[in-house]
C-alpha cells in the first residue's frame, strides 16, 4: 500500500486509536456524556477512512488526478471539524462545526461515490 491508499489508512488507524484511547477515558471516568462524537471519529474517522484507503489500494487508477486528492482533503477536514462541532454541540456552546462537518463529510462522500462510478466497469490496476 502507498500513496493516497496509504494515507487515508495511515490516519483511519491514528483515529482508531485516539478513539480507544478515549472510550478508555470515558469509562475509567464513567462519564459518556461525549459518546456520540467518540462514535462519530470511530465511524467517520477509522471506519470510513480505512475503508477508502482499501478502495484505492484496490483501484490504484482511480487515486489518481486532482479529485481523489480534493476526496482526502475532504474527509480528513470533514473528520477534524465534525468531532469537536459534535463536542462543542454536547456542552451546548455552539452547533456550527458540527454543522460544517456534516456537510464536509456529506460533499466527501458524494464525490467518492462520483469517483467510485467514474471507475467503475474499468481495469483497475
């Protein structure tokens, strides 16, 4: 693996273990008052970002251009604002990062899906 494949996976895991790390936090203080923005650096940071690094390790031809690179740009922004937005939204001292991650990590998947069609049907390697 290497390249965009690399990266994405790279930090997929680096969340996974910020995410361990801080589930062990929250039990050891018995406070989950923060659970559903641990779940969402789980999910959109481990989850998605391995996942899409394992689609281009598998599809090389589509990491390449400007787009697949604008994909990463978009949803490691999409992971770094929405986590601390969803914990600023918690302690109910503002709701907008969590808002602009959303829609970061919704334009981010949106332009997977354009690249994943774009690529579909064709060889990969």
């Amino acid at each position: 693996m290497r390249g965009l494949a690399l990266y994405f996976f790279v930090l997929g895991v680096v969340a996974a273990v910020v995410g361990m790390a801080w589930g062990i936090q929250m039990s050891a203080t018995n406070n989950h008052l923060l659970s559903p923005a641990h779940a969402h650096l789980n999910l959109l940071g481990w989850v998605t970002l391995a996942l899409f690094g394992i689609y281009y390790h598998l599809c090389p031809r589509a990491a390449q251009g400007v787009l697949p690179k604008l994909h990463f740009a978009l949803a490691v922004l999409g992971v770094v604002v929405i986590v601390p937005g969803i914990v600023m939204a918690l302690r109910e001292t503002g709701e907008t990062m969590a808002k602009v991650g959303s829609i970061l990590s919704v334009a981010s998947m949106l332009l997977f899906l354009f690249i994943v069609l774009r690529n579909a049907g064709g060889d990969t390697t």
